[in-house]
C-alpha cells in the first residue's frame, strides 16, 4: 500500500547551474528603455545584469563596480559554475556598449583579475625589464588578428617566452635573448617544454623563433650556432620526423630516388605529346609538383604558389619561387630531361590559354587549381609508379633521408633548404649523388650562393 508522503516534507532545493533567464518584460521603465535601445549583440550578455539590477532596484546609471561584486556572488549563489568568465565577458561588453554616444552616461566598469590573469602576471615577474623591452624593440606588439604577418610575429614572441620563462624557473638567469643560447640550459628548457618526438614541429618552431631574435638583434654567429645544435640534436638520420612518418620513408635511396624521377620523365613526354587535353595537363602538374619536390626539396605550398616568368633576352622560361623571388633555370638549375619536360607543359598550357600562364596552377578556369586536387593528382602518379600512401611531403622528406644517408655533412645545409633557394647547390649535390658528375665533390657544392637571389654559377 502506497502512503502519502507527510506534507510537512519540503524536497531540497536544487541549485541552478545556468545564469537565470531575463525576462524583460519585468524590467523598470528606465531598464526597459535602455534593454530596447542597446544593439541586439551585446544583450547576450548584459540582460541578466539589468534583470538583476531592476529586481534590486538599481538604476542603469547606478551601476558600477560594486553591484558587479554583489552580481558575481549572485551567480555563485544560483549555482553557476564559473561566474569570473562570465563576469569578464560582461565588463568587455559594458565598456564597448558605453563607446556608443547614447550610452555614455553609463560607469565604467573595471575587470577583477582572474586566474588567467593573476597567472599571466606571475608569469610576467620570472623575466627582468630588460628582457621585455628587448622582446618589445624586436616584435612590438603584434596583434595576432591583424594579418597573417603579424599572427606569425606574435607567435614567435610567445615561443621565445614559453622557453625564457621554463628556463628561469629552472633557476636560470635569463636577462637578454642572448642568454637562452647556452647548450645546457637551452636543451633542458626545450625538453621540459616540448617532450617527445610527437611536439618535434613545435621544438622546431620555438628554436627557429629564437634563432631569427638573434639574427635580428646583431648577436654573434658563435650564438646562434649553440641554438641550431640543439634544434638539430634531436634529427633522427638528419630529418626531425616523428617515428611513424621516418618507417614511410626510411627505407628511401639515391636510386630510388632517381627511379621516380627518370618516371616523372617519362610520364611527363607521354602525356605531353600529341595535343594534349585538361587531365593530360593535369597529371603533368602532378608529375611536375613531383620532380620538383624530389630535386629541390619544395614543400607543397611553395609549389602551388610558384610562378612562370621570362629571361628579359629570350630564351627558356624560369619558375620563380613564391618566398624570395629566386629563379630555377629550367636549363641549368634542373636536370636537362625535366627541364625539357617543364617546357614542354609550359608550352601545351599556352597554347590551350591563348597566353603565357603566369602561375605554374594556371589552368584555365575560374580559379587556379586547388591544393587538395593537386595531391590526388601527386597520390595517383605515385602509387601508379609504385609507391602508394606516399605525399609531396613524404617525398620530400625521403629525398632528403636519401641524401643525408651518402653524406651527413649535408644536415646544416639542407636545414636551410627553402622553397628554390638553393636551385645550384641542389643541381650539383644530386648529380654528385647520382654519379652523374664524377669529378665534383659534394663538399664543393656547400658553399652559399652569392646573395639571396639564388644567382646561378
């Protein structure tokens, strides 16, 4: 027999973990008033505050710093879970709302700082003054929603951070950039910071990051010497790739490597002859993007960004590379087959615009051809050539075990490696590795070019 529950028994009350609903048709007449005008964007926000203030009775004009106290514990008493973030999200919205010329009468309103802040704080006192004006003298204050540009600059900064901050609290003095150039405290850093294989781009950012600091600011070579020995320390075979990539692309030779370019060769004359139509040419971009990526090492971005240009005397044409401006010589900075090759699709692709293409992806329609149809086409050729699952960037990086295997020298060199930069040293290493040049030792060919323009011998 069910009984009746005693109705002196009062069930207790369950704790509201959301913000309560406002409900604006309880509101006063000079909150009302001013709940319609504001712009719908900041209501989010700010309506549970009138609804707190009207049910206080508090005029909108009276709202300052002490009603957003007696608010946040308001909302910790209605169960809300996290009021600091709403509460900061609300101050943000208050003082934007008093910007505009009807809502100037309002008080400001001042954030309380949070754990966030009270951290960034903290964080801020481990660096001396010094440290941060040098910080600010080389990056200013870059605003990472401005552009692209900037976005990079304000990472670099908050990387060289990241590692001075690690380091001081180590017990490490870290008054200057400079300073973070010591082996031993660098190293240790860097591994506290970024451990294991699995955060070897971000290692490679950060020390990147602190290399380009000392470039900027005149420090000695010796310096940022010390830096790229520890970024370099942890390149498994000369290649800083994380374990599962390195099995893709160990087993990688100089034959091999020259067995995919002989077939991008011959490829590229199949489907170039005759009068070739849009997949022909497509599967010869791919070919291409292939053959570039194994003789220059050209990550994918750089090549879908390079360009086709004209010597001012005739002659054959050049790619230009996206990032410096510097040349390839189809004669001269790439083997003669594959530079014959090049001219052949440079050549079939005018033909078909009725002019000269100005981007390597031109193809004639609206827009140029995108990054992922590019890599089916790379993905195709490849696994029709006998090495399925592989990548423009797997290429790249199995090219590059391939020639470190025949020669570690070549490490420090190939890490500089960018885009067509070094379009000769890379004609000169790969003939030497391919035996097709006999009398040129690869030590010969390390020597820089003579200015950043990639100027051909």
């Amino acid at each position: 027999m069910n009984e009746k529950p005693d109705a002196s028994f009062e069930a207790p009350a369950k704790r509201c973990r959301l913000k309560p609903r406002a409900k604006p048709s309880s509101f006063g007449p000079e909150i009302g008033s001013l709940y319609q005008e504001m712009p719908k964007r900041f209501r989010t926000y700010i309506s549970p505050l009138l609804q707190y203030a009207s049910d206080q009775h508090i005029a909108a004009s009276e709202i300052d710093d002490e009603t957003i106290d007696l608010y946040r514990d308001q909302l910790a008493d209605w169960g809300v879970q996290d009021p600091q973030s709403f509460i900061s999200s609300l101050i943000r919205a208050w003082n934007e709302l008093r910007t505009l010329q009807a809502f100037n009468h309002l008080q400001a309103l001042t954030s309380r700082a949070g754990k966030r802040e009270t951290a960034r704080l903290l964080r801020g006192q481990l660096l001396p003054a010094r440290f941060w004006e040098e910080l600010d003298q080389l990056f200013g204050s870059p605003d990472p929603n401005a552009s692209p540009a900037e976005h990079n600059l304000y990472n670099e900064r908050n990387r060289i951070v990241r590692i001075a901050e690690t380091a001081a609290k180590s017990g490490h003095q870290v008054g200057s950039i400079a300073d973070l150039a010591d082996y031993p405290m660098l190293t240790a850093a860097v591994d506290n910071l970024y451990p294991g294989a699995a955060r070897s781009k971000a290692r490679d950012l950060a020390l990147q990051a602190i290399e380009r600091a000392l470039q900027k600011s005149g420090q000695a070579a010796g310096l940022i010497k010390v830096v790229r020995k520890v970024r370099f320390r942890h390149r498994p075979a000369g290649i800083d790739l994380p374990a599962n990539q390195v099995k893709k692309v160990g087993h990688f030779t100089t034959q091999i490597v020259a067995s995919i370019m002989d077939a991008v060769v011959v490829e590229l004359e199949r489907v170039l002859a005759n009068s070739p139509d849009y997949d022909a040419l497509a599967r010869a971009r791919a070919c291409i993007a292939v053959g570039l990526a194994i003789w220059n090492l050209c990550p994918r971005g750089t090549i879908e960004q390079a360009t086709f240009s004209r010597p001012n005397g005739g002659g054959r044409p050049h790619l230009e590379g996206p990032r410096n401006r510097t040349l390839v010589d189809l004669e001269h900075g790439l083997p003669e087959e594959f530079g014959a090759a090049i001219e052949l699709y440079h050549a079939a692709i005018t033909d078909r615009l009725g002019h000269a293409p100005h981007a390597f992806l031109d193809s004639g329609r609206l827009g140029p051809v995108s990054g992922s149809a590019l890599s089916t086409g790379v993905k195709r050729f490849l696994s029709a050539v006998g090495h399925g699952g592989l990548t423009l960037q797997l290429l790249r990086d199995g090219a590059n075990i391939a020639a470190i295997r025949e020669n570690e020298k070549i490490v420090p060199w190939l890490s500089d490696a960018n885009g067509f930069r070094f379009a000769s040293n890379f004609r000169t290493r790969f003939r030497s590795l391919l035996g097709r040049d006999g009398t040129q030792r690869i030590e010969d060919s390390f020597e820089a070019p003579r200015s950043d323009r990639g100027d051909q011998p």
